[in-house]
C-alpha cells in the first residue's frame, strides 16, 4: 500500500559572522536550532553561523503545509526580514520522502510560491526514496 510522503522543512540563516540573537532580536522570534561561528566542525574547523526555524508538524503532512507553517511564524517579523538576513545565505530547506518508487510528484500553490519569493530566498527542495522502497527495487 503507498502512503503519503513524507515531508519536513525549515528555514534556515547562515553566514560566516552570523550572531544567531541578532538574528533572533531582530525577528522577536526563538530559533529552533542555533550555533555561532565559534563552533567547530568535526575537523575542528570553524562552521558558519546558523539560525533555523522548524515546521512543527508532523511528517505526513504535505509540503505546502510545512511551508505554511514556518511563514505564520515569520508573518509578524516579515517587513523587517529582508533587512535582518542582509549578508546571510537564507532559504527554505525541504526534504520530501517518497514511500514506492514512480510517486515522485508534488506541487506548490502560486500563493506559498509568491509569499517566499517575497522574501528574496531560496527554496530549496531534496526528494529522495524512502528505504525500505529503494531496497524492495533491488529484490
């Protein structure tokens, strides 16, 4: 039986001088994951800084919701956003998790489209083949 997709997403800001309570002041909004440039990798490299905003709901709810979701808690902060991500890498990050090889379609409505694209960032969207299906194509 094919279940739904699964679909997660968040938004995310990073730059190498990002000071994620900046970020989080200047939008009066509490990230859901942060880490300054201060932060190694596991090289021990510095990272970049890094100010994410999660969707909240759970994974078998469409895309579009997910999106909807985040853009209601920047609804507030929206007139001041572009100014707060100057110098920052922004956009949406999405992964949709498809349950049987072949469905591998979804759409976004001119309405979601247009509210991120009012923002000036990016959506950024990974499809991908949920295990167990990928597995039972190589039976």
């Amino acid at each position: 039986m094919m279940r739904e997709p699964k679909c997660r997403a968040f938004l995310g800001i990073s730059s190498q001088s990002l000071e994620p309570n900046q970020i989080s002041e200047a939008l009066n909004l509490q990230p859901d994951y942060v880490h300054d440039s201060t932060t190694p990798d596991l090289q021990g490299n510095r990272m970049q800084g890094l100010w994410q905003l999660h969707s909240t709901l759970d994974a078998s709810e469409p895309l579009e919701n997910h999106l909807t979701d985040i853009l209601k808690k920047l609804a507030p902060a929206r007139q001041i956003f572009k100014d707060a991500i100057k110098g920052c890498q922004a956009g949406f990050y999405c992964s949709v998790e498809y349950s049987a090889p072949g469905v591998d379609g979804f759409s976004l409505s001119p309405r979601i489209m247009t509210l991120i694209g009012s923002l000036g960032i990016e959506l950024h969207i990974d499809t991908w083949l949920e295990e167990e299906a990928s597995d039972s194509l190589a039976l």
